[in-house]
C-alpha cells in the first residue's frame, strides 16, 4: 500500500489515487472548548496531510488572546474572544508617507530560523505524511499595515506609496519562502481571502493587473524548488479559478459551498484539487451528523475525478464534536 504522501501526490496529479486524503484545521478556540476529545477524534483519523511546526518569532503569542497588542510590523490589534484572531484596529500606514523609511521584521525572522531543527525533526518523524509548511498572506499583510479602506482605494488610485508597501510584503515573504524551501516539506501555504459571500472583493480586471503577477513570482519560486502551491481564499472566489490555475495552484482551499458544487465542479474538475472544504457556515455548526455526511458524499460525488479532491474543513468552536468527527471520517464510505 502507498503512503499517505504518495497518495496526496497521485491526488495532485489526478492519477488514480488510492483514497480521499484527509486534512483538518483546528482554531485555537476549539481546543480550547473540546482539550483531550478533540485530540482523540482526530488520533483516530490518521490525518494524511500535516502542517509543519515552526516557533517564528515574528508571530506574537498574544494572536489569540484577548486584549490588545501590538505585533512587530507596528499593527495594533484588539482581540475579545480567547482561541479566535482579532482585528486591527491601529494601522502603521493609515499615515502613507510613512512607508518610505519603513523596515520589515525581515532580520527578526531570520533570527528565529535556527528554530527549525525542530521542523525538521517533526518532518523526519512523519516522513510518510504530505508536509505542509508555512503561510503567506501578501494581501491580507497589506490591509493590517495600511487598513482595509484605505487598501481598497489604494488599488483604484495606484500611488508610488501603495506600490512601495506591496515591495515591502514582497520582500519580507520572498525571504521567508527561501527559508521554508530549504526544509524537506512538500509543499508551501498562501492564504488570503479575496472573496465576500456573494463576489470578489476587488474587480478581476485590477486583480489580473496587481496581484496575479506578484502571485506568480511566487508560485514559480515553490514550483522550481520542486515543491506544491496550496493556497487558501475565502468567499466567492469563482472568477479567480482560472487565474489561479494558470499561474500554477496545485491544491485550492475554498468555501465551496458558497459558490456552488455544480459551478466550482464545473471550474476546478481534471484541473486542479480541491482541498476541501464542507460548509462551515451552515452544515458544520448546525447540521446534523446526517447532513454532514451527506455533504461529504455530495462533495466527493461531483469534485473526485481520479483524485483533485481533498478532504478538509476548518474545525471551529461552535461546531459539535460529533460533526467535526464525520467531517473526518466518511470520505473514504
């Protein structure tokens, strides 16, 4: 029998993989609520794919506790629910002249690289599990150094200063994908969400101009050191999938279920995989166990074509543990 990672990989390249891989998210928050039971459901799953872990000093411990702080990029963020990201409430650049002398926590996370002899011991130790490594978040990291407003009328007015904070991010994550490559991690996260509930949030058109060319400097850089894109995006993203696939997203996580099965079927089939996800803002937290079962068969009926598909959803506190366990445990009926 193949291992896991031979298996995600068949996946990625729809070759007739053996089973539905299985991957699960976890907020902090819903360790919080579940502790020991939630770690027993997920033991009893034998996850497929597996984030590596990295102490990175540029990712500040108070993220998920409540109160106020301010990271090392100079964002202030306010937090009221332990185990759950707060939001930004100070912006560095809500004064945009000041991106000219600005200098990243690049040399912090350089200073933290040495850490990863524990990643690398977390990668040897599971050497037939898929490895993913990292996160990258080249918009998102824009809208908490300059708020999202003025980031949205940054990309209609195109000023020099917007420019330069898009060189900044750049820069910071170009040094920090270098670092992950070095590790033996198969491949390496993007994630921002591009999407409301009904549509993107900025046109396709600005998108194409903007961001599909810095996506692919990207892309290309994982792709040539032989590793996989994955990338997530929230929301209505369905007039990005073509975009996405042609600047080379192997595995795509996104909220299916707020495009549609049909449409995102329609989109993603033989093209690329779907990693994931089930409904988490109606099935998950309200259904039934029934209903969440049903939604994985749907799922693996109209996504699965000799692989492309996933299995994966983000388990959140307001989910019952009944669900997050067949949410886990029915792909593969």
């Amino acid at each position: 029998m193949m291992t896991a990672k031979e298996n995600v990989i068949r996946t990625l390249h729809h070759d007739n993989p053996e089973w539905v891989p299985v991957n699960l998210w976890q907020l902090p928050a819903t360790r919080l609520k579940y502790g020991e039971a939630l770690d027993e459901v997920i033991a009893d799953c034998d996850l497929d794919i597996l984030s590596a872990p990295f102490d990175d000093p540029t990712e500040d411990p108070r993220h998920y506790q409540v109160g106020s702080y301010t990271d090392c990029w100079g964002s202030t963020w306010v937090n009221h629910q332990a185990g759950i990201i707060g939001e930004v409430k100070e912006y560095p650049f809500a004064d945009f002249s000041r991106v000219w002398d600005y200098k990243s926590p690049k040399e912090l996370f350089l200073s933290g690289v040495a850490g990863f002899d524990k990643t690398r011991q977390f990668i040897e130790t599971h050497k037939d599990k898929f490895i993913l490594g990292g996160w990258i978040s080249l918009f998102e990291r824009m809208q908490y150094l300059r708020g999202t407003e003025n980031l949205f009328m940054d990309t209609l007015i195109e000023s020099p200063e917007y420019f330069k904070l898009m060189d900044i991010v750049e820069d910071f994550y170009n040094t920090y994908v270098d670092e992950w490559l070095k590790l033996d991690v198969d491949g390496i996260i993007f994630g921002d969400d591009w999407g409301s509930q009904r549509s993107l949030l900025i046109s396709p058109d600005t998108w194409r101009k903007q961001y599909k060319p810095l996506y692919k400097r990207f892309f290309d850089k994982v792709h040539a050191a032989g590793k996989y894109v994955f990338m997530h995006s929230d929301g209505y993203i369905l007039d990005l999938y073509d975009d996405l696939i042609e600047i080379g997203v192997d595995a795509i996580n996104s909220q299916v279920w707020c495009m549609g099965l049909d449409q995102v079927a329609e989109k993603c089939n033989g093209r690329i995989t779907n990693w994931g996800e089930i409904c988490r803002q109606h099935i998950l937290p309200n259904g039934s166990v029934e209903d969440v079962i049903e939604a994985v068969h749907a799922m693996k009926e109209k996504l699965w074509v000799n692989g492309g598909l996933i299995g994966q959803f983000e388990a959140g506190p307001d989910m019952p543990l009944e669900n997050i366990r067949a949410g886990l445990t029915h792909w593969n009926d």
